[in-house]
C-alpha cells in the first residue's frame, strides 16, 4: 500500500465525517420523505413513492457514478455527487414551498443520484487501507452514521418549523447546507488513482467475476439485507401514526433504528477478524429473524422500538460482511465493475421493497409488511450457513 498509515487514518476520518454527513441527511429524509409525501399526494397509497424515489435514483446511478469515478478519480466523482445532492435538496425545499408532490418526487430522484455516490465512500475506505486495516476501515466509514442516529431525527423535528408557516421547509434546507459542508470536507481526501496499467487493463470480464460463489453470496446478503431494511423502515412511521402515535415518537424509533445500524460500525470490523467473517454474517441474520418476532407480536411502541433496533444491527452485521466479502473477489483494475454491478442489484431490490412497502401498509397492514420480509429473512439465514459449511469442508485435509 502506497498510502503512509497517518494518511490512511486521516482519509477514513474524513470519509466517515461524510458519511455521517451523508446518513444523516438520509435518515431526515427517510424520516420525512413519507410525512411530506402523506401530505402531498391526493392517493395516500403513494405516500411513500418519494423514498422509493430517492433509492430508485440510488439504483439507477450506480453504475454510471463508478465508471466516472474511474474516469476522474475517487474525490472528483464525490465532489461532484454533493453538487448534484445540494440541487436535489433545494428542489425537494421548492416542491415543499409550491406543494407540488410530483415535484417533490422529482427532487427526489435526484437525490438519490447523490445517494448512488456516497454508497461509495465505504469501498473508498478499502482502496486507502491495506489488508489487515481494511475490515476496519470499511466499518469504520460506516461507523459515521452514528451521529446521523442521533442528529438525524432531531434535525427533522427542530427545523420542521424553521420556515413558518411551511412545514417542513426548513428541514430540506438545513440538509441542502449540511450536504455543501460535505462537499468541503471530501475535497481533501487523498485517495491513490488507478495506474496506467491498471486503466488499460479491464481485467476479467464481469460474467465471470459473478459466477464466483462468494460474489453471489455477498450481492446476495446485502440485497436481502437491505432490501428488508427498507421495506420495515420506509413503511415505520406511517404504521406508528396509524396506531396512534405521535411524529415525535416515530422519529425517536427511527433514530434508534439509526444507532443500530451505525454504532455497531465501531467494532464489526474486529469482530470479523475475531470470530470470521461468515459467523458475522449468521449473525446478522438471526438478528433480522429477531426483528420480525418484535415486531410481528405487537404494535405497542416497545415492539416497533425494539423490532427496529435490531434490524438495524442485523443489517450492520450483515452488510458490512457482505461488502469485505466484496472486496475479496476482484482486483484493482476490475473493482469499479464489480462494485457498480453489486450496487445496482442492491438497490434495486431495495428501491423494488420501498415501493411496495407503501402499498402493503395501506392495502393489508403493518403485519404482512412484516409477513413478506419471513421468507427474505430465512433465506439470508439459509445462505449464510451454508457458505460458513461449505468453506468449512472446503479448508478440511484431504
């Protein structure tokens, strides 16, 4: 690794302060995006459309966000994500402003072609760290969201009336700021380009790298894993007004939900390099298994509280082993494919889950919401032990 270990340490800083930055912004968004699209649409089953908007534009960009940042590097393709996001979030303050819900969508969309670029910054944490600090480094990045656990739903609700009479309002600005900090901040990350030799050379081609067991292992967990996360999480606040509780209660779940998916971070990497990566991932499985128990066995608001909860730790667990199973399966020169293609099947399945997600709860109800992540759930379960079995047998003495 050509990067000195102090610059190593100094780029996961500032990615993981982006990243922060990044979540936090997407945990108000994920927060409101349902509240604000309830209001505005004239078919409340569409209430949910703008989250499933921003994860769309997620999906849809990944693959062109990765060939640019081939192109122009790692920071430039960051730089230029923010620009895009800050625009996203002014539209999305117009539409608010003008009570447009297509608008509203709209920005949206472009917001998660922002999205799509910070999705990034974790496999930027692996192209500076080298091998024995690169399970760290990657959960570390994602270790940023924990501020966003905490700030995230209280920026919601303390700027919600920052621009009275217009709810909400304020909310998408202070977002559309906190994005330009962000756009500061990655300036300075120093991440090594590809060599002229690593340009030219494409590597194998993308067919094969996906036939590997462990490529489809890893896209796999991450898609159930976060596909599951959006289908519970998009639908959770609408479900909890519905049961008669307040936004503010809402939020404090959503914001736990946060924690538990970002403060975990701290540690995960040591404990895939003390227990292995596939025990790891068993777990985060089980722990999603738990989820749906809560959940599925009331709707009191410790249910909701603690059903979310774990899904958020299971999906740590789960996708952070997926994504340094990632990093195990391609070389320099074949990384941007194999990351875009793994990204785009993820949040496909997770923009696919976000809109359905709505028109479940509004159709059938929070408990076949929750009935439709069973199958997901025990699938990623399934998986997970038989790649630890087969490995296993795989590393025994002949």
């Amino acid at each position: 690794m050509s990067v000195p270990v102090s610059q190593q340490r100094l780029n996961v800083f500032l990615l993981a302060t982006c990243q922060a930055i990044f979540i936090c912004g997407q945990t108000t968004l994920i927060f409101l995006g349902g509240l604000v699209g309830f209001q505005l649409a004239i078919d409340k089953s569409l209430a949910t459309l703008p989250i499933s908007a921003v994860i769309l534009g997620t999906a849809v960009m990944t693959i062109p966000a990765s060939m640019f940042m081939r192109r122009v590097g790692r920071r430039a393709g960051f730089m230029t994500g923010a620009v895009i996001g800050i625009c996203g979030m002014l539209v999305c303050a117009a539409s608010v402003y003008y009570a447009s819900f297509w608008f509203f969508v709209a920005g949206a969309l472009l917001v998660g072609f922002y999205n799509a670029f910070c999705q990034y910054y974790r496999f930027a944490a692996a192209d500076v760290a080298d091998e024995p600090f690169r399970p760290k480094a990657i959960s570390l990045v994602m270790a940023g969201g924990v501020v966003a656990g905490v700030i995230g739903p209280e920026l919601a609700t303390r700027t919600r009336d920052l621009m009275e009479p217009i709810t909400y309002l304020g909310s998408y600005l202070a977002i559309a700021a906190l994005t330009a900090v962000a756009l500061v901040l990655v300036s300075f990350v120093k991440i090594p380009p590809l060599s002229e030799a690593e340009r030219k050379e494409s590597g194998r081609p993308l067919p094969e790298i996906m036939r590997q067991s462990q490529f489809l292992a890893a896209v796999t967990a991450a898609m159930i894993a976060y596909g599951v996360m959006s289908l519970l999480m998009t639908a959770t606040p609408l479900a909890m007004i519905g049961c008669g509780f307040e936004d503010v209660q809402a939020g404090t779940v959503i914001q736990w939900h946060v924690v538990g998916m970002f403060a975990p971070s701290f540690i995960t990497g040591h404990l895939i390099n003390r227990f292995g990566l596939n025990n790891i991932m068993i777990t985060g499985a089980l722990l999603l298994a738990g989820c749906l128990v809560f959940s599925m066995t009331g709707i009191g608001f410790v249910n909701f509280w603690l059903g979310l909860f774990l899904l958020g730790v299971g999906w740590n667990f789960l996708f952070i082993g997926a994504t340094t199973m990632l990093t195990q399966v391609h070389t320099n020169a074949e990384r941007s494919k194999t990351q875009a293609a793994n990204d785009f099947m993820v949040f496909a399945a997770t923009a696919t889950a976000s809109f359905m997600s709505g028109a479940l709860l509004d159709g059938f109800g929070w408990q076949t919401v929750n009935l439709v992540a069973v199958p997901f759930v025990a699938a990623a379960l399934m998986l997970t032990i038989w790649l630890a079995t087969s490995q296993r047998r795989a590393q025994r003495p002949a």
